[in-house]
C-alpha cells in the first residue's frame, strides 16, 4: 500500500478550523487600528498552522495506540481520525516527527513574534503559545487526556475560538478589545459542532476505548440536542454582532446564509438518526459544509465591513 503524504497525515482540509479564527481575528484588529503588521499576520498563521497540524496527528497517534480507532468500524471522514496508523503501522515514528516538528515551528514563530509586538502584549502571547501546546499533545495523550476525561469540548471551543482570535489580534498590537470579545465564541462553536456530530458516530467505539465525550457520557440524544444548542448560539453570536457592531454592521447577517440555506438539513439528520452512525455521516457532511461556508462568509463579511466603512 502507498504511504499517505504529508497532507494526509496531518489532515490538511481540517486546518481551515484554525485558519478561520486567525484570519478573522487579524481582519477585526484591522478594523479597529487601520494598520495591518503583515510580518505579526504571517506569523500568528504559521503558529496556527503548526499546533492545528500538531494537534491533528497527536490525535492520531494517541487514538491509535490506547485502541479507540483501532475498534471504531465508522470511521467518519468528516470529523474522524485519518486512519494513517491503523492502515501504515509503520509510520508511527513519521507522525510523531510530523507532531514535534508542528509544535517545534509554533514554538519558533512565537519566539519571533515576540520582537514583532508591544512589550506588554508578550506575556498573552506566550500564555496562549503554552496552553495550545499543552492542548494539541494532551487532548488525547496521557496522563492528561482531556477527550478522555469529558474536556475535549471545552479545549477544542476554548482553541478554536477565544484563544485563536485573541492570538491573532495580539499579533496585530491589540488584546481584549470589545470588537475582539464579540468576534470569540463562533469560529470555536463551529468547530466543536463538527466534533459533537464525530461523537455521535464514534459512540461505540469510543466507550470501548474510554474517550468520555458528551455523546459517550450522556447519550447520543443528548448530544444531538447539544448540536442544536451549539448551533443556535453561533446564530446568537452573529445576531448580537450585526446589532452591536459599530458602523453599517447589517452585513454580519450574510453570515447566517448557510443556517437557512443548509442548516436545516443538517438538524434534521442529527435529531432524527442520533444513533445511527450510517446516517449521521450524511449530517457530518452537511455540518463540515456549514463549517466551511460560515468560515468563508465570515472572512468574506469582515473584508466587506472594513471596504464599506
């Protein structure tokens, strides 16, 4: 069998997770100073890039050695592991390369950074550097385990969204600014609507292998209704945004384009098949198609508002 690439070990398509946050947080920094530090942009993106790849193949690794993947017979491209290790054994000591050297890259482009913004934002930046290391090796590695202990939720919102966008907008020069506030829960809601639908499909295999997510713990009905209320808050969010936001801020509501046009669908295979993995695939797909046209619209939203303004 021919060895997967680069790509595929790290789960290339997923990165559009953290690639979201990062941009949307530089656009929003750049509302807020009309100044745009193209070298601290380039930076935090490469940052980004570097713990999301890391964390993907960590992922990998560590479901495949303590047996979840190895037990899961719906394996779900959508929001599941690739599948590298149980099909190329042999490529283990390659994925942990792969992890070290995302984390080793992160590491360097933090460092860098750090001469390329205000003394006093230094020590955000290396709080967030730290905490997002910590999670992309010990969301599923021991002896902390976060997937494994119920926390895989909270550290993939809190990564995904407020730790992202904040990172971002340090890169920029600025921290909390309320524009920046506002701007955090999305992107990780998003995300962690792809991983409660995973859940859901994964069930049995990860109560095989002891990962307590809000599926295994509480039931597949229970996080099918968690889906909704994640997905309604990202609704919420933008809603509160196009009524906050200063200046014409009636575009924020393209964002929402996808939670009539898809969304719907999404729901409807999610609270109807909870519990069977075959069918839920189908909503897996129409969740990461939400997740991605959300992120673009976003983006796409924050580049109108600054044009418009």
């Amino acid at each position: 069998m021919k060895n997967p690439g680069i790509l595929t070990m790290i789960r290339a398509p997923f990165l559009s997770s953290i690639i979201a946050p990062v941009f949307a947080g530089t656009l929003v920094a750049f509302s807020i100073t009309g100044y745009l530090n193209i070298a601290g942009f380039l930076l935090v993106t490469i940052i980004g890039i570097g713990l999301h790849a890391a964390t993907n193949v960590y992922n990998d690794i560590y479901d495949t050695l303590q047996g979840t993947d190895k037990v899961n017979v719906h394996r779900n491209e959508s929001s599941g592991g690739s599948g590298v290790l149980l099909d190329n054994p042999g490529l283990t000591g390659q994925m942990f390369f792969l992890a070290r050297a995302g984390l080793v890259i992160a590491f360097a482009g933090t460092a860098i950074l750090t001469f390329f913004i205000d003394p006093g934002l230094r020590p955000y930046l290396w709080t967030l550097f730290l905490l997002s290391a910590f999670f992309s090796k010990y969301y599923t590695a021991p002896p902390f385990k976060l997937a494994y202990r119920g926390l895989g939720e909270v550290s993939v919102w809190f990564a995904f969204g407020p730790m992202a966008v904040l990172i971002a907008a340090i890169g920029q020069g600025i921290s909390f600014h309320p524009q920046v506030l506002m701007l955090m829960p999305a992107t990780g809601l998003s995300t962690s609507s792809i991983l409660l639908v995973g859940q859901m499909i994964d069930l049995e295999a990860d109560r095989a292998g002891g990962k307590h997510g809000v599926a295994s713990r509480k039931g597949p009905r229970f996080a099918s209704l968690m889906y909704l209320a994640v997905q309604a808050a990202i609704i919420i969010n933008v809603l509160f945004i196009a009524l906050v936001y200063p200046g014409i801020s009636w575009v924020f509501l393209l964002i929402l384009i996808p939670y009539i046009l898809i969304f719907p669908g999404a729901a409807a295979i999610v609270t109807r098949h909870h519990d069977q993995p075959g069918e839920l695939k189908k909503g897996a797909k129409l969740t990461v198609l939400i997740h991605l046209a959300f992120s673009f619209l976003l983006l796409a939203t924050l580049v109108v508002y600054i044009l418009i303004n």
